[in-house]
C-alpha cells in the first residue's frame, strides 16, 4: 500500500491554556474559590508537564462548520494526489467525532463531494484511523478497490465536555476530567492505493481496561455491566482517567514494540498518538527509542486530536521535510479500549 497524499484542515479559534483556566473560572460558580484556584493551579502543572501550549477549536460565534473542514480536508487530499472525486471507489470516515449515528457518515461526504464510492465508518477510538488503514489495506491486496479515502472530522471539544466538564465540583474530578483540556479539533484526509510496499500491523487490545475513557450514551447501562469510573462527568460527556492510561501505554505498548520493531534505532520516524508530547518522549528514553526520532509536535500546537493524531503528524512532518519518501515509519498510538498499536511501513 501507498499514501498518495494526507491532509489536514483545522479551525480558527486559538484557545491557549490560560483560555482553559479562564473557562474553569467562568463556568465554576458554584464552587467555592479555594477549591476553584486550587483546581486551576493543578490544572496548570499538569497541562505544563503534558507538554500542552495551545489547540484549536471551530468558532461557533461565526457559524464555523465541521462539514466545511472535512470537505476542505478531502479537496485537499485530492489536489495533492492529482485526482478526481470519481478515482475514489472506497470511503471510510473514522473517528469520535460524528454528525450521525446512522447511516454511515461516510454516504454524507461522499454526496457532498460528488463521489460514488462505496462508504462505510469505523469506530475504534483514537485507533480509529488505524483500524481503518488496515481494512483499505486489506482490501488493496486483493484489488477489490483501487484507490481509497480515510477522513475524519474529530470535532469533539463542544460536543463531548463543554462546558459540563468546566463545571469545577471538587478536586477529585481533576482525575478523569484533566484531559478534556487537552483536546483540539481538525479533520483530515489520507488517500492509499495498491502497491508492493507492505505493511505490518500489530496490536494488543486490553478489555479489562475498557472503563479508562469512555463517552457513554444514554442508556449505556443497559447494555453492560457499568463500573463507578463510567459516567462521572454525565451522558455524551469525555471520561478519561490521565494518570492510569498513560501507565498502561507504557506498561503494554513498550513490549508490543519490542516485539515486533527488530531494531529500534532503525525507523526514520515513529508517529504516536498525540495525547502528550513530554509524556511519549519520557517514555521513549526509557524504552530505548531515540526522542529525535518520535515525531512529537502535534500535541503542543494541535492539542489532543483523537484519531486525527498520526495523520495531523504526517501532514506536519513532511510540511517540514521530516519525512520523506523511502523513510521507514513506525505508527505507535494507544488508545481506549484499550488498544496499543504499532505499525509499520516504508513510506
């Protein structure tokens, strides 16, 4: 497989990380301002430690769209790969972020496009765009389609915790809501083809810790058996216990890569996913990989893009001539689920 091209399109407004302690401010009435200062102070040290300076996210005030970034992602994948709507015959949209449930979000953007591709979603997570690599991938080889579209549209920061997860009740909550401040929002498009390169995909999916990050419907609970880490923060609203999940990703993604990475100093580049910068770079010197070579500028400039992460990196690395055609990749996200991922190719 191939990637023909990879795009990226995020919002305009700029929200900093003094805009995040402002937010908690404004929504936190309620609380008293011992409680609220000490929150922001803590919230602080740990937006610094993560390596978080700025995200982007859709001005609603000025009517800004998610239809109009992805539509704007996908012209832009084409243009880079010289092509037309009609040479995509297979469209997969992936993600957190969503208009619909059902029907596939992918028929919506193929309409708006003028595509007659055949569509489908894929939901994983911030593994999501992953999973779906993998399913064109698969499809390539038995040339079932020829040339493939994986968009997203992770628009999640007004949607999944705001301002609910603003609303400060007590310092506890800072243990499962840290990382709504992190998140920022962007769409991209990635288009593959058939080729001889190969690929290899790995993973180690961990069930047990399935309640680390959640977003739960309503009604969840009656379709499992829920635990007291679900549902903190209210229905649609972002769960995600920081602490424990990055101790996992260390815990199960350092062996996955050793296992099948023979050398680790011989990838050009590693794409994690960008839910820390300092955090993969603390535990790549730890695990023998080579801090210069994981690429990890997304997460200070972009934020948290769920499953936009490693596609938002591409995009910026070879903006930046980091990566060029004939480098060996290495993709290593975690994600909830929990998953742990890595991937590998020339690109």
């Amino acid at each position: 497989m191939k990637v023909e091209s990879v795009s990226l399109k995020v919002p305009s407004r700029v929200i900093t990380n003094d805009h995040i302690l402002d937010l908690l401010r404004d929504h936190s009435n309620g609380v008293s301002k011992t409680v609220l200062t000490a929150y922001q102070r803590l919230t602080k040290m740990l937006l610094h430690r993560a390596g978080s300076e700025t995200r982007y996210v859709r001005d609603i005030e000025h009517k800004e769209r998610a239809r109009d970034l992805v539509v704007g992602a996908i012209d832009e994948a084409l243009a880079l790969a010289e092509l037309k709507p009609a040479a995509i015959d297979l469209l997969i949209y992936c993600g957190v972020g969503k208009g619909f449930i059902e029907p596939a979000n992918a028929y919506f953007y193929a309409h708006e496009t003028g595509m007659e591709a055949s569509c489908f979603d894929v939901t994983d997570a911030c593994m999501s765009w992953i999973r779906a690599l993998e399913i064109a991938y698969e499809f390539l080889k038995t040339l079932r389609y020829r040339k493939v579209m994986i968009i997203n549209g992770e628009f999640n920061f007004q949607e999944h915790g705001f301002p609910a997860n603003f609303v400060v009740r007590s310092l506890k909550q800072l243990e499962y809501t840290f990382p709504t401040y992190t998140i920022g929002e962007a769409a991209t498009a990635t288009i593959v083809s058939a080729s001889e390169n190969d690929w290899r995909f790995a993973y180690k999916s961990v069930p047990e810790l399935c309640d680390l990050c959640t977003i739960p419907l309503e009604g969840h609970a009656d379709f499992v058996s829920t635990t007291d880490r679900i549902n903190k923060n209210g229905t649609l609203n972002f769960v995600s216990y920081g602490a424990e999940l990055f101790t996992s990703a260390e815990r199960y993604l350092a062996p996955l890569l050793r296992e099948n990475v023979v050398d680790l100093d011989a990838p050009d580049v590693y794409f994690p996913h960008a839910a820390s910068s300092n955090a993969y770079l603390r535990a790549g010197r730890r695990n023998g990989v080579r801090p210069d070579k994981i690429y990890a500028k997304v997460f200070p400039q972009y934020g948290n893009l769920v499953s936009a992460s490693i596609p938002a990196g591409m995009y910026m690395a070879l903006a930046e001539g980091q990566l060029k055609r004939g480098d060996s990749v290495v993709f290593c996200p975690a994600s909830a689920g929990m998953v742990y991922g890595v991937v590998q190719f020339t690109y």
